[in-house]
C-alpha cells in the first residue's frame, strides 16, 4: 500500500516553485549572532554591545535569547567576533551567514532606527522583545500586493506625500486616487490627517530609503473620504464611500471609525462588500469599553467579512483606551505609539494611538494575504489571519482569538509534496528561507500529531523522510508554520 499525500487547509496544491531567497540589503550589511551566556549577563553584554556601538537588531526569546547585531560601520567583522568571544559573555559569537534568517530588512530609515517597533521590536525603547507582527520574517514570504486595492474610508489621504504617492490607487478614467463622499467629487484631500496616517501603516513605500515601511511596501490605497477636517462625518457619505470602493475594484475596505449607533443601512452596504469578496477591517473603539456590553459599530456588525481590531502596545499588552470583547473584538494588532505619515507636508510623519491605527495594521495584513490567496473567500482570509495571532495572556478574554496579530505566522505557509519513487518515502517541504515548520501526520484524518519540526535550507526546502511510514497502512501528512 502506498503513502497518501494529501494537502489541507489551503495549502497550495503540489509544489509552488518559490523564487528563492530574497537577498536584499546584503551590501555592506556585517551582521553577527551571539548568545548570551545566561540571563545574569544580558545587562553586561548590552552594555558591551554600548561600547562597541553594536546595534540589537532582533532578539530569539525561544532559543537562549540568541541575538542578532550589527556591526558599527568600519569593524572588521572577525575582529568584532573575536572581542564578543574574548568577552566571557557569550556562548558563542558566528557570523550571520544567512541574511535572510534574520528577515527582510527594508532601507526606510524609520524603519531602521528602531521606530516602528510594531514591525520589528528588540527591545527598543523599553519595549518587549519581539511583541510585533515579525514583519522581516513576513517579508521573508511576500512583501508586494500590488495588485490589491485597499480603500480607506476616512478623512481622506494626502496623496503627494513622499512615501505615499507611489503607492496610490489611479482611477482609470481620470487617474485620481479616491473619492470624496461629501462633494461627490474625485479629490480625496486630507485636511485631518487620521486618513493620511492609516495609509502610510498599510501601505508607505518600502524599502526606498524613505521614511517608513507599510505592512505591504507595495499595495494600491484608494482614499475615500467622508470625515471632514474635524474627524466628522454622516453613516450615508460612509455609505457612498463604501459604495464607490466597491463598484471600483476595492479588495480591502479599512473602517477606523465608529458609534455606539447600529446602522441598518451601513450593514446593508457591507453586504455587498460580502457578497463581492471584499475584507472589512473595523477598529474596536477607544472607549476602554467592553464591546460585548456597549456595543461599537460598525466594528460589531455580525458579518463574517467584518474584522474588528483593538489596540496592543510595544509591552503586548491591551492599550489603556482600547475597547475589548470576546464577542465583538477579533484579534489586537500594535496601535500605540506608531509613526506613520502626516498630512501637513511632503515629508511630514507624526505618532498617533488608537485602534484606528491597530485596524490599519490588520488592513495592510489583509492585503499581503490576499494577494497570496486570490481566491479565499473574506470569512477564509480572516480565519487564517486569527488562527496565526500570538496568544499572549494581556489578549486572553479580550478578544475572540486571544492573541496579537502575527504577519509571519498568516503568511508563511509551505507546500508539501511527495517527491516520485524515492525508496525510503520522502516528502519535500518548500517555503521561506531558513523558516522553521513543523509536519504533523494521521491515519485517521482527525487527530495529527506532530512528526518533525524542522527549518528549511537557504533556498527554502526541507527533505523529509518517514521511517515508521513502513508499519502504517496509510498515512497524511500536513506542514504549517513552526515556532
Ligand atoms: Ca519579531
Ligand atoms: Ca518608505
């Protein structure tokens, strides 16, 4: 009897070639990674790595809190790693072979000096290593949904600004990138500036050396606006909005906005939205409020297309303001403290709270995975992104999925596939460079236990063989994300 291989929960059928490794910035960047000798001499060694202006880019909590640096400009690398192992306070000290173990690191400087901690937090700022979404290691999978449409439906966007501009939806017919819901018109103009920073957290150009990095560096943002220069607005211009978004190829519609009012005539409109495949994105509310109890909307419509975000800090815990509910809020994303782009210039970045930043940050997610996954239905896509959350207690009983988004785990899914006539059975797993999965087996397609966890080589695959293959009459198997 031969083996079954068989391909679950949306893994793609049989193996997606991937492109290989994304080796960006490697020029000129000297990274090395050391491990702590023990817990008593982490404060040691930081003061070290002070003197040695070395800079913490990422910490592995699980892994004897091994810690990825990079070299001040001009240090010899072998030099570098001759004084970490001289030191007494490191287990080891090697050079970062891989560069992409350590994910993609964009070129925004912003990005760069440790700002955007929701993307990639080491601890900065008195911040707890590693409660992010792991952008880099999301990178690692997909950075582009460029053919994703994202509508902001809000105080508009400035469209000219720097790291915007070139990420912005066109209008076929006249090539303006919105709609304003208050004149009918096609200027989008922001003249608040909430809508300008929801767009430069979903989507900000990256890796062009220009302020920050967007969730996706490469999105189309449709700015909608019906909120006027007070952050004010009527449910029918939303409604007209949400219309335009969706008769004009939107595949995302962010809502950072709300009431305690339920609407019969904005739920009826995202219907439509439902009907059409298109992601709601809603923020939970900033009223520290239990939205099971005092309801906010449109974040607590019941549509399975609706996805409603509270707001977590750089500590993984709930922001002081953020509204909560196991009932009515999904997941939490990072909404505190977070830089984005500012509508009063060009050039112009502000840090703004609030789970409207929080839903941004979900939308640009929603965009990345839908551009890897066409085809999923709303209420698939978002089951995907809140089985990937990061369960973490702050989240426990406040929110449906228990956890903080995790861009990484929603992306990184490998293929698996039966390589033909290999003698013993062998299983090929392609995904991320220097990923780590775990493949779990059954024979009876109900309970699946883990059979090896394991990462990938720096093209992404993994050979997998299955000795006890032999005594079983039948066996699936399936590969997910690791730890
Ligand atoms: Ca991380
Ligand atoms: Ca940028």
């Amino acid at each position: 009897m031969g083996a079954v291989v068989m391909l679950t929960s949306g893994f793609g059928p049989g193996l997606s070639p991937h492109p290989g490794p994304l080796l960006k910035g490697t020029g000129g960047a000297r990274r090395i990674l050391v491990m702590p000798v023990d817990e008593a001499r982490v404060a040691a060694l930081e003061r070290f790595h002070a003197a040695a202006k070395t800079r913490i880019l990422r910490v592995f909590p699980g892994q004897g809190s091994v810690q990825v640096l990079e070299l001040s400009a001009g240090e010899p690398i072998e030099e570098a790693l001759a004084s970490y192992r001289a030191s007494g306070l490191v287990r080891f000290a090697e050079p970062d072979y891989a560069v992409s173990a350590a994910g993609l690191l964009p070129s925004d400087p912003h990005f760069q000096d440790g700002t955007q901690w929701s993307l990639n937090n080491y601890g900065q700022s008195s911040g707890l290593p590693d409660a992010d979404i792991d952008g880099p290691e999301a990178w690692d999978v997909r950075w582009s949904a460029s053919n994703v449409v994202v509508a902001i439906v809000d105080t508009g966007v400035r469209h000219t600004h720097e790291d915007l501009a070139g990420n912005m939806w066109r209008n076929p017919a006249d090539n303006t990138p919105g709609f304003n819901g208050l004149t009918g018109g096609h200027d989008p103009w922001d003249d608040n500036g909430h809508g300008t920073h929801l767009a430069g957290i979903i989507g900000a150009v990256g890796d062009n050396g220009l302020g920050i990095a967007g969730v996706a560096w490469r999105v189309q943002i449709m700015a909608c606006k019906f909120l006027d220069s007070t952050g004010n607005g009527y449910n029918s211009d939303a409604i007209s909005c949400i219309e335009f978004a969706r008769t004009n190829g939107a595949n995302i519609i962010n809502l950072s906005w709300g009431g305690p009012d339920y609407s019969d005539a904005v739920s009826n409109a995202l219907w439509f939205a439902r009907r059409d495949g298109i992601v709601v994105v809603a923020a939970a509310g900033n009223n520290a409020a239990n939205t099971d109890l005092i309801p906010f909307y449109p974040a607590g419509i019941r549509l399975d297309n609706i996805v409603a975000a509270g707001a977590s800090t750089r500590l993984d815990g709930v922001w002081i303001l953020s509204n909560y509910g196991v009932a009515s809020v999904d997941l939490f994303a990072p909404g505190a403290a977070i830089y984005s782009t500012a509508n009063t210039g060009d050039s112009a970045y502000v840090s703004q709270d609030g789970s409207s930043m929080a839903s941004a940050c979900v939308a640009g997610a929603c965009a990345l995975l839908r551009a890897q996954e066409p085809a999923l239905p709303p209420a698939g896509l978002i089951g995907r992104l809140l089985a990937a959350v990061d369960k973490k207690p702050a989240f426990a009983n406040k929110c449906a999925s228990g956890g903080r988004l995790n861009l990484r785990r929603a992306l990184d899914r490998p293929a698996i596939t039966a390589l033909p006539n290999a003698s013993p059975f062998e299983l090929l797993v392609t995904g991320a460079p220097q990923h780590w999965y775990v493949i779990e087996a059954t024979t009876n397609l109900a309970t699946w236990s883990a059979v090896q966890t394991n990462r990938t080589d720096a093209f992404g695959a993994w050979t997998f063989t299955d000795p006890p293959l032999t005594s079983q009459p039948l066996r699936f198997y399936r590969a997910g994300p690791g730890p």
